[in-house]
C-alpha cells in the first residue's frame, strides 16, 4: 500500500510517500480501507521528533484519525461488518491506505457526513468535547473561552457550546478567524495580540470571567487564563503551541478556587479510546445528522501532498481542518 513514512525527525521535506506492507488485522482488530485522513498538530511533533506514536502504532507514519470502509475482520470479530463507512482516531498510521483499529474503538459515519467532512470529526469533535464538557464541566448558560478558535478543535468547539446552550468566546491571532467563526455561532471573538486577552474577557463576560477555558495554546496564555477565569473556573489546557513552561500565579489560583486540568487523547489506553468513540457514536453523531454540528474543512490535498499539508498547519494558515485523500 501507499503511506506516508517519516524519513528522519525534521521539516515537512523528510515526509515522503512510499510503498510498504499492507497490515492485516489481528485479533480484535479491523482494517480500514482509509478514504481520507485529516491533519493534526501531533503529526507535527511527531514529525519533528517531538511526540513519538504509542508502541502499538506505527512509529513512521503519522495519522490520528481516519475515514474510509472497514475491508477486513480479525480473528473474533463479528462487528462492524465488511462495507461499513466508520472513523476513528488511531494512535498513528492513518497516513497511509490501510489502517488497522481495535474493533470497538471506532464510530458509524452519520448519515449526510461525506468520508472528508467524516475525517475531520474524531479527533477534534472528542477532544473539543471532551476537554469541554467531560473534563470542564461545561453548561448550558455559561460562558466558555475558546483559543485558538480557527483550529479543528476551535471550530468543534464552538459549534459544541452552541448546541449545549453555552455561550463561545474566541481568541485568534487574525481577525478574519474571528469573523469565521462568528458563522459558527460564536458570541465575542478577541484579537489577541502579546498574549493579552484577559480584560477583554472580563468585559465581555459583565466582569464576571469564563466559567470554563479551553486552551490549546498553553505557554504565554496560561497566566492570563487566570485572570480570565470566573471564581471557580476550569481552565482544561490542551495544546502547547506556544510552549510547555508559564510562570503560574498560584496565590490566585487560591483565591479564585480554580481548576486546572491537562488532558491528552492519543496516550489514552485501549479501554479509553473506546469510550472516546462512544462519545463519538451517542453525544456527537446525532448532532451531526440533525445538523446541528458541521465539521469545518479549510482544504483537501492527495496524500501525496501531506508536506504542503504540514507546512500550511505550521504556518497557522488554515481555518478549520486540512484533510488528506488516498484516491
């Protein structure tokens, strides 16, 4: 089959597209025929280097999550069958033409999702809501901060608070992101410039500060997620774009009663990845095929192409996901 293979750890150039083993399922296990395969901010660490794929996964081909047809059963598995249009986030591998996945840990593409809108859903819609509303603790009525909101998690996000009746405000660094997502149902977008978004909160919210944060920025914004957090905030932080150190108000953390949280997808043991697609099937697919969801897909490349993929997500250039196919 055709994949993607990292070279060696370094820049967009070390991906290339080669041939190798087609893998066959073991026991347990499907293999998935991938239609299409979307873009994450973990392929790029792994890329570099940086954030190597669980032993179980491929460690040369990136690829979290997938779309395509299941075409091969394990030993023991009745479930989903042969011909079934499924997604699921994978602990790497996706890209590529072939993926092989625990029987259960994927999800039914809902009916009226296209295999390339359906590859840009696992990974950001379960992060997006699982850091959101499971580890958060969201509700209808309340304000949520969301950064980065022109990400796939962004855009998941803010489409998720709306459906649950919470209130999205959104930081990006470019103003034409904000007014993006304003179609996405967010309420108050801020420019952020120097890292400084916090007043803007606070005014935005009468005073009062976000109940929850989501953060997928990490780094220089983790001080003003303090002040921008209401008494008893929960600030969920997600990604290290700008850097894994802050300096951190702990006095302030007191005084507020704030919870600070860190959560991670990809590392999760097998019986927790099972339980993301759960959410995926049950929480998620019925807001998808009642419309109220829509994945946010910013371009569509050949798999040939992951390095201009890489580069356009490196560059922040993309609103929404950047999405690879294999045909």
């Amino acid at each position: 089959m055709k994949a993607i293979r990292i070279r060696e750890p370094g820049g967009p150039e070390v991906l290339e597209l080669v041939d190798v083993e087609t893998p066959s399922p073991r026991a347990g296990e499907v293999r998935i025929r991938v239609v299409a395969a979307a873009v994450n901010r973990a392929d790029l660490l792994q890329r570099l280097g940086a954030y190597p794929a669980p032993k179980d996964a491929p460690q040369d081909i990136p690829g979290l999550e997938v779309a395509g047809v299941v075409d091969a059963l394990g030993e023991g598995v009745s479930s989903p069958a042969v011909g079934t249009r499924v997604y699921a986030i994978v602990g790497g591998g996706g890209y590529a033409e072939y993926v092989t996945v625990h029987a259960r840990a994927l999800a039914p593409i809902p009916e009226g999702l296209g295999d390339v809108e359906a590859a840009a859903v696992p990974e950001a819609f379960v992060t997006a809501y699982d850091a959101m509303v499971l580890q958060g603790g969201l509700e209808a009525g309340e304000d949520v901060l969301i950064h980065a909101v022109g990400s796939g998690v962004g855009t998941a996000a803010t489409q998720i608070a709306v459906a649950i009746g919470a209130r999205p405000i959104g930081t990006a660094r470019t103003a034409d992101k904000l007014e993006r997502a304003k179609e996405l149902g967010l309420a108050h977008g801020i420019h952020v410039q120097n890292a400084q978004f916090a007043d803007a909160v606070r005014a935005a919210t009468g005073g009062q500060g976000a109940a929850v944060i989501v953060d997928l920025v990490g780094g220089s914004y983790g001080p003003e997620n303090l002040r921008a957090a209401a008494h008893c905030g929960r600030i969920v932080v997600v990604g290290l774009v700008a850097g894994r150190s802050m300096e951190l108000d702990l006095g302030l953390l007191l005084q507020k009663r704030l919870l600070l949280k860190g959560t991670v997808l990809r590392a999760r043991p097998l019986e927790e990845r099972i339980a993301a697609h759960q959410v995926l099937a049950r929480n998620l697919g019925p807001l998808f095929t009642a419309n109220k969801l829509r994945p946010v897909v910013d371009r569509v490349l050949p798999l040939a192409e992951a390095a201009e993929a890489h580069r356009a997500m490196a560059e922040s250039e993309s609103f929404g996901k950047l999405v690879l196919t294999t045909g």
